[in-house]
C-alpha cells in the first residue's frame, strides 16, 4: 500500500468515548483519504449495517468535552455533531466505501484494535501477578502496589485542577 498507515498511528486516533473504543468519522475520512461528507454520505445510504453498537453520532456535550480534551476550540467550521465508530463499525466500513485504499486501511485499522486488546490482556495478567505479591509480602510495599497498579490503568480523565491549594490532615 503507498503511503502506508503505521499501527502506532492509527491507535492514537482511538479514543474511548461511552466506555467503547471507537475512532471519529473525520479521522477515518482522513486515513481512507476521502471527504468526511462522502464517507458520512456512504454511511447514510447503508445505514442498516450499523446498528448503535458498530456507530454512534456524539452528543453536544461529549464533543464539547472532547474539544477541550484535545485542547483546541473548535474543527474547522464543524456543523454536524461527529460519528463514533466502534471496531465492528470500521469493518463494517470497508464493506460500504469501495476503493482499495478503504480496504488496506481498514485492515491497519484491524491491526490497531488488536494491539490495543493484547496490551490490556498484557496489563491485566500483570495486575493479577502484582495482586498476588501484594498479598505475600507486608504492607510496607502497599505504597509502592498502589502506583504500579495505578500505572497499569487507563489513564484519568483530565479534569481542570481545582483552583487554590489543599490542607492534608495527617493526624491518625
């Protein structure tokens, strides 16, 4: 495939978005190297073959928070509220858009979602191991427990931090 896709790059455009791993009509449009209008266009006229849980249309809210997660103000004029498609729904994608180019991505795309899954599979093995050293050894190592496992999970939702400063109370 010319101008090939790494995996690396495809998995920073996968977000989670309602707790499923999905990735937006406008970067799927940019990979497939089509209009977002022309992909959104073919998705409309095959509307049957994804159901909520292969797509879904963002609300107002969740991508007002996705704007301010990215940190930008705005996609370029953006009228229409974006398109989330689920792993299913990229698969389903190749079925729709009809071009070579749609099927060599998509397959990249595939890639990505696998590699995804493995690490969690990977980090979630490795959180069993690391629970059952933490229950053979005393609790002076809880501290050092508690900072890998939060290391091994998703990263927090970036919230504004709260203005001013906080007393900690270190009395038993």
């Amino acid at each position: 495939m010319s101008n090939a896709i790494s995996v690396e790059v495809i998995a920073t455009k996968i977000l989670l978005i309602r707790g499923k791993r999905v990735m937006l009509d406008k970067d799927l449009a940019k990979l497939y190297e089509v209009d977002t209008s022309q992909l959104t266009r073919q998705v409309r006229r095959n509307i049957d073959r994804f159901p909520e849980d292969f797509m879904f249309q963002l609300t107002k809210e969740e991508f007002q928070n996705l704007m301010c997660q990215i940190g930008i103000s705005g996609w370029g004029g953006t009228r229409k509220l974006p398109y989330a498609f689920t792993e299913q729904g990229v698969a389903m994608l190749s079925g729709v858009l009809h071009s070579k180019r749609a099927v060599q991505v998509n397959i990249q795309i595939m890639r990505a979602f696998i590699q995804l899954k493995r690490m969690l599979l990977t980090n979630a093995g490795l959180r069993r191991k690391i629970e059952e050293m933490e229950k053979k050894y005393d609790k002076q190592f809880a501290i050092v427990f508690q900072t890998i496992k939060e290391l091994l999970g998703p990263p927090p939702a970036k919230s504004k931090p709260p203005i001013g400063f906080r007393v900690h109370n270190n009395n038993p």
